[in-house]
C-alpha cells in the first residue's frame, strides 16, 4: 500500500513563500514535506543559530520551515524556521555543552519501556518524562514485549505501572509481534503528530512496523550476550500514517541528559512533588538536606516511590556518569 501525502498547511498560497515541514534531518541535508506535498531535499542558507539554544542541529524532524527552490538544482535552501511549538532535546552524546533536538512540534511523546532485553531503568525514564514536562509535551509509557515477560519480569513491569499510573501517566502494554493493544495505541496516534522513543532494541521500528505496515522500517535483533540493541534507525524521521496523523520513529539512545534544568526548578517537572512543594517549611526547598520538607517525608511514608526521588536527586547533582552506569544493569 501506497501513501498518499496530503497538505500540512491546506489555507496557505503555495504561490507566495513556500513552506514545508521537516521530516528527515541527516545532519547537513533535510527532507521537506512541502505544502504542495512534495518532498523537497533542502540544505541550509547560512549558519542558523536557534535563539538560546546551543544545538548541535539547528534544524529537527518536525520543524516547520520556509524554503525557496534553487533554480535549475531541483533542490531547497532553508531561509527560516519558524517558532517551536514544543521540542524533546538531550544533552549532545560527544559534546557536553551541546544539545540535542530529536523532535519538534510534538502532540504526544512515546516512550518504549522493556524490562529486560534490553533493560529499561527507571532513571532514564524519570528523566524522558521530566524533559517532556518541562516542554509541555503529553507523554505515554508503552511497555513493549509484553508478551516476552518471564513472571518475575511481569512483577517488576507491575512496580513500574504502578508508579508511574498514580502519577497520573498513562500506561499501556503492548507487544509488535503478537499485536496485542496496537489498536489501542493508534487511537492514541489519529491525526496527532506522536514520536517514539527509548533505547535500541526496545522495539521502536518493529512498533510503527506493526501499527503502518506499508513502512517495512529495518529493523534487527537484541544482541544476547549484552541485551542491547542495534542502531536500526540512524536519524530521527516522519512518516505519515494511513489513518490519520504522524509518527516520528527516532534512533534508540542510551543515555538522556536533560538540559538546562536548574535545581530549584526540577521539582516542578515531578508531578507528584509539585504537589507537595508548597508543604514545605522552606519556599526554596530542594528537598535534600532541609528539616520539614513535605516531599521527603512522602518518600519516607512511601507516599512517592523512592525510585523518582534517587532520579530527582541524581537530576539536582547533575551525576550524569552515575545514572548512566546502571542502564544495562
């Protein structure tokens, strides 16, 4: 089956300043979804310098830009993009001061979550859902390979579920290869533009494989002396679903550094400690060291798992090389 590519911008005059939608970014060249619905390949006029954000990619999946032809070339020059609506980003893996845009203009943000192979920790997803709080993106957990699960693994899913559910995220377990609950999450999918994220190997491409056939995304096997996964996907990119609306399947990441938080404010992306801060003794509560803090004292009656509170703490003292050590553990 085909896809038909319809219009994104349907009210603009596609005789006056061309606009498009980004929906594969390589680095130095863009694949463009123009109005008229073609698929233009675009490359920078200039360097492009997004205000206050240092980002190793000025332009990112999702973008909405403005582009004119190169005559006689066939091919694009993006002379402007336009403002974000939302953006998931991280800190650069080879360059610490970088940042990383993996998607913009986001209705919902999905996070693959597996329990073993490869292992998901609970602090890469702590800091996945704080990076979408943060940037006013809906998130949901799917827990993938549901059908894999050995009991015990079963009972680890359930603590998480039973975390994050009464935080108030949606939860859903799925699995590609048995179709169990696709139709559930593709409701989720009609006409939003939704992303997929989370390690290699979790099941990313095997996932919008299942829910839009016709795209027959590569994908491989987990390795199983290490239980990760294989970069299947090299660059974030959208694809538009039959049914309505578009799916943005991104590289699998190891770890995600967040960016820019200051420690007075990561609370706030706690939806659970937002709740309790206003409690405490001290209106600048970091909720460390400080005597009558209302969110320790909800950790110690286990009122807010203790799993959120050591990824809140790790986020605060920026121990970067700590949470990445136990992603594979």
């Amino acid at each position: 089956m085909s896809i038909i590519y319809r219009p994104l911008f349907p009210n603009l005059n596609i005789f006056a300043s061309m606009k498009g939608v980004v929906t594969k970014s390589t680095g130095s060249w863009y694949n463009v979804y123009a109005e008229d619905g073609d698929r233009v390949d675009c490359r920078l006029k200039g360097k492009f310098r997004m205000k206050g954000i240092k980002s190793t990619n000025p332009v990112a999946v999702g973008d909405h830009v403005n582009f004119e032809y190169e005559e006689g070339k066939g091919i694009g020059v993006i002379n402007k993009i336009f403002e974000r609506k939302n953006y998931i980003i991280r800190k650069s893996v080879n360059l610490s001061k970088q940042t990383h845009i993996i998607a913009s203009n986001i209705d919902t943000a999905f996070i693959l979550v597996t329990i073993d192979s490869p292992p998901t920790s609970p602090g890469f997803i702590d800091r996945f859902l704080a990076t979408a709080e943060a940037y006013s993106i809906h998130a949901v957990i799917l827990f993938n390979k549901i059908d894999m699960y050995t009991p015990e693994q079963l009972e680890i899913k359930a603590e998480y579920e039973a975390i994050y559910t009464s935080i108030g995220y949606q939860c859903i377990d799925v699995s590609a290869t048995k179709h169990i609950n696709i139709d559930k999450v593709k409701a989720l999918m009609k006409d939003k533009t939704t992303m997929f994220s989370g390690h290699s190997g979790v099941g990313k491409s095997t996932l919008v494989n299942a829910i839009e056939p016709s795209l027959n995304l590569k994908t491989a096997e987990v390795s199983k002396q290490h239980k990760q996964g294989q970069h299947t996907t090299t660059f974030a990119e959208m694809y538009e679903l039959s049914f309505g609306g578009f799916i943005i399947d991104t590289p699998g990441i190891k770890g995600f550094g967040v960016v820019d938080f200051e420690p007075q404010e990561i609370a706030d992306y706690f939806p659970e400690f937002f709740k309790l801060k206003g409690k405490c003794k001290f209106h600048n509560c970091l909720h460390m060291n400080e005597p009558n803090c209302a969110i320790k004292d909800a950790v110690e009656n286990e009122e807010i798992a203790y799993s959120r509170y050591n990824s809140y703490i790790q986020m605060v003292e920026g121990n970067e090389e700590n949470y990445r050590t136990d992603i594979y553990t």
